[in-house]
C-alpha cells in the first residue's frame, strides 16, 4: 500500500512539473512577444536621437562652403546651403562615435550619395523615406512623424536594418538629400537576453519550490485520505466484512464520496453475505425436510409397510407433494442463474391483462380456499372496445404475478383477504403505463426490510418458526420486472397489510434505463 501510495506522490509531482512547464513556456512567449516592440521602439528612438542633432548641424552650416544660387532678398533670413564638401568626415566621425551606419540618400532619384560604410554608394534605395502617418497609440511613432521623421525596416547587404531618416534641409530648400541611420534589427535571443534571463532564473527557482510544497501537500492530503480506504479494502479481503471508513471533517470531497461508496458497498457486501449463509441454511433446511419425507415412505412403500391402500395413496401423494417443493425450489435458482448470465430470452406480444389474470385467479382459488383466505380480482375498467393490452412475454409475465400471489398467500392469516388489480395509470410520470397490484391483509413489513424486500435471499423472518421461502421469488419479480422496462415496489406498514405493485410500460423499450432489453 506504501509503495502505491509513493507512485501516486511521484505522479502528482510529475503533473505539477508538468503544468508548470506549461504555464512558463506560456508566460515566456507572453513576454517575449511584450518586450519585442518595446525593444524596436527604444532602438527607433536611439536613432532618432542620432539624426536630428545632425539635421539641424546640417541646417545651420555656414554659407561659405559654397555659394548659394538663390540669393535671398533684402530683409530675409539665407538658409544656407548644405556643405557637401564637409559631410562626408562629419559623418564618418558621427557614425564612429555612435556605433551606428549613416547613409545620405537623394530622394529624387533614390539614389545613395553616401554610405559611412562604403558599401552603397551610388547604389538604389528602396525603402520609404517620408514618415508614415502618425499612430495615436504609438507615443514615440506620433512624436517623430511630427518631427517630420519617418522609421521603418530594410534589408541590405543581406542583413535586416531598422532605419531612421530624416530631410537635411526644409521643404523651402532646392536639396531633396535625406540623412538616414541604420543599426541591425535585434535577433530573438538580443531582445529577449537581457531581460529575460535573469527572469526566467527567478520564475524556474520559484516554481521549483512551490511545485515541492504543492506536490508534497496533496500527496501527503491524498494519502491520509485513501489509507483509510486502501485498509478497508485489505480488512474486506480478509472477511471483515463489517469494517467501515471513518470519513474526517477535513477529507477532501472526492475521498469522502469514495468513503461513503465504500461503507455503501461493505454494507452491501456484508448483507449480501449474510444472506447467502442464511439461504444456505434455509435451502438445506427446506432440502432436508422434503427429502427425508420422499425418503421414508419411499422405504416404507417398498418393504411393504404402506402396503394398506389408503396408506399407499397418501404416502403417493407427500411423495409428489414434496417433489413438487424441491422442483419449484430448483427452478427458482435456475431461473437467477439464467438472469445472472444474460440468458433470459423474452419473446414479448401483444397480452390481454385481463384474460392472463383471470387464469392465474382460476388457478389460485382453490388454493385459497383451502387456506380460507379471499382471493378478489378486479378486472381492468372498461375503455370503450379497446381492451386492457400489454406487449410482454406472457409466460414470464405470469410468472411475476405467481409469485407475488404466492408471497401474499403465505403471509396472509385464515379469514383474511388477497386482492388482485389491473389498471391504466392516468397521471404522473409514468401516464399511460399498466399497474398491477397485490394487496394482502398479512402482519405487515417492519419499514427496515422494504428497501432490501427485493435482493437475493433475503427474508423478513429471521426465525425458524413458521414454512419459509428461499428467499428468491421476489428477486425473481424485480429481475422480471426490469427485463421488461418495468419498476417493482411495495408499500406496507405493520399491521396494515402489504401492497405490492408493479409498473410495465405499454410498448417495448420505454423508459428501459437500466434494464435488460427485450430479445
């Protein structure tokens, strides 16, 4: 049982871990895929921050380095014109300095004047170079399109680039040259790396020690509550069968409710066993007496000491009599063993109620009259010309109808009453379905035996006083029954007699829930 219950333990933790791996790969793309754009907008910016000193160095060059082919008229500001002869070293030395590449590109022929790197020099430009429009949710893309920046991403030189750039004069100007920065676009584990890690260290360590905690808390929490459980099932094993699981207030809902299934199934396994030791005492108890009566005057018939007439016939007639005991008594098991094995065949037709009732009452009467009881049966009421029909098996059927009249027979005293009823239920869930009752004058049934009055070999009368059943016909009427797509039952109360119904819908497979279906 230890041993079972550290593999459970193993399982859990291995769920857990399992779980938890999960969820970080979760957290872990949840963040990557948060830092990523954080991580582009810092680099746009960085690069912004670069090209816009150069700008306005470029915009308030001195006019001396070449002369200006507008002149402006008296009283306006001269804008200067760009020193081209001085850009390339101030670019080279700016690119150098801040670890970034810079390229001047003509935006009237797309063509690159200058590269810091040397590469594209005269060479075509193909990304855009105005600024796109402006993104209200993007803080720093609205500050630079207003700056009259545009950002974006190319590939040169085989590489991918994020680029800044930005017009080196105003749109007054005559030049349409563009400065532009570039840097490499950051790979996966550059974005990621210095953020991450040391995240993705903490979180791992953390969740190491709770999955510990977590793991060695329900295992503990689960074995406490099966050992219980497991030492039930070992103590059934051995035969106690009247051990009980003792649920605690702080148990777990499932291994409460797997408790109580279990006290539920000990009880039924100990009733059950006490009932087949009580039928096996019964069954040879009722072996016993037919056939030590069979016995003796089968001896006496012959060595001649029942050779008187009237001692012949009567010895005859308890011969048959106690035959017909032990033949019922065999039936009644072979009939269990066929409905054990699923080997009970129904062949269902349309049944008259009536006329199946009345036979059984003709058959009936004169047994009870011979115990001076009154048997009363009470047809069906009349639905115009349409009789009282049942699809059913006839023959077993019949059967279930015997054996409730034999058990109301048996417990009720001279002078008292058996009523047979037959009719169509009219309200309720079960509208439409056929009932048929037993209703006996007898004792009574102590309301502790109803809900067992149906399983196998059990009997009301616990004592050796009085004839006794095996304890099997009503067993046999509730698996009857069920075969059917029926429900049995039985109101009863000490000294108000017992009414036993019994509830069969009116065409096959209605309402069979848990019952064997019809062959």
């Amino acid at each position: 049982m230890k041993s079972w219950l550290n593999r459970l333990g193993s399982r859990l933790f291995f769920t857990h871990f399992l779980v938890a791996t999960v969820a970080l790969l979760a957290v872990g793309l949840i963040l990557i895929a948060t830092i990523a754009p954080f991580q582009r907008d810092f680099v746009y910016a960085r690069l912004t921050d670069i090209v816009l000193p150069g700008v306005i160095v470029a915009r308030s060059a001195p006019r001396a380095d070449l002369p200006n082919p507008n002149p402006p008229r008296p009283g306006q500001p001269d804008p200067g014109i760009l020193p081209l002869e001085r850009l390339p070293a101030i670019l080279r030395d700016q690119a150098v300095t801040q670890e970034v590449r810079l390229v001047v590109v003509d935006s009237a022929d797309r063509i690159v004047r200058f590269d810091s790197a040397d590469a594209l020099t005269n060479a075509a430009w193909s990304a855009p170079l105005e600024p796109a429009p402006p993104n209200r949710f993007a803080i720093l893309r609205r500050l630079a399109a207003a700056a009259g920046v545009a950002r974006g991403a190319t590939r040169l030189d085989g590489e991918n680039w994020l680029y800044v750039a930005a017009p080196l004069r105003t749109q007054q100007d005559a030049t349409s040259l563009y400065l532009v920065a570039l840097t490499l676009r950051p790979t996966l584990s550059e974005t990621i790396r210095p953020v991450v890690f040391l995240q993705i260290a903490a979180l791992v360590l953390l969740l190491a020690f709770l999955i510990a905690l977590l793991s060695a808390w329900l295992s503990r929490m689960v074995t406490a509550n099966l050992e219980p459980v497991l030492a039930g099932t070992q103590a059934i094993a051995r035969g106690e069968y009247n051990h009980r699981v003792a649920v605690g207030e702080g148990a777990l809902a499932e291994t409460a409710a797997l408790a109580a299934g279990f006290n539920h199934m000990a009880a039924q396994v100990e009733r059950s066993r006490q009932a087949q030791r009580d039928f096996v005492a019964n069954v040879g108890h009722d072996l016993k007496t037919p056939l030590t009566s069979i016995q003796g005057f089968a001896e006496a018939l012959a060595d001649g000491t029942a050779a008187d007439p009237s001692l012949h016939v009567r010895a005859v007639a308890i011969i048959q009599q106690e035959s017909a005991r032990l033949a019922k008594l065999v039936d009644e098991l072979l009939e269990l063993a066929r409905l054990d094995n699923d080997r009970l065949h129904l062949r269902p037709r349309n049944v008259e109620i009536g006329a199946l009732l009345d036979g059984i009452v003709a058959a009936y009467g004169p047994h009870a009259q011979a115990k001076q009881i009154t048997l009363t049966w009470t047809p069906p009421s009349p639905e115009g010309t349409q009789p009282l029909v049942l699809a059913a098996d006839a023959d077993r059927l019949g059967r279930v109808v015997t054996n409730l009249l034999d058990n109301a027979l048996a417990h009720t005293p001279p002078q008292g009453t058996v009523a047979l009823t037959a009719q169509r239920l009219v309200h309720g869930d079960r509208t439409g379905w056929i009932e048929i009752t037993v209703h006996d004058t007898g004792a009574g049934i102590p309301a502790a035996d109803l809900p067992f009055l149906f399983e196998r070999f059990y009997q009301v009368d616990k004592s050796r006083s009085g004839r006794r059943g095996s304890g099997l016909g009503l067993a046999i009427v509730r698996e009857l029954v069920e075969a059917h797509g029926g429900r049995v039952g039985v109101d009863s109360a000490i000294g108000s007699g017992s009414r036993f119904w019994v509830h069969l819908p009116p065409n096959p497979g209605e309402d069979r829930a848990g019952s064997a279906p019809l062959a």
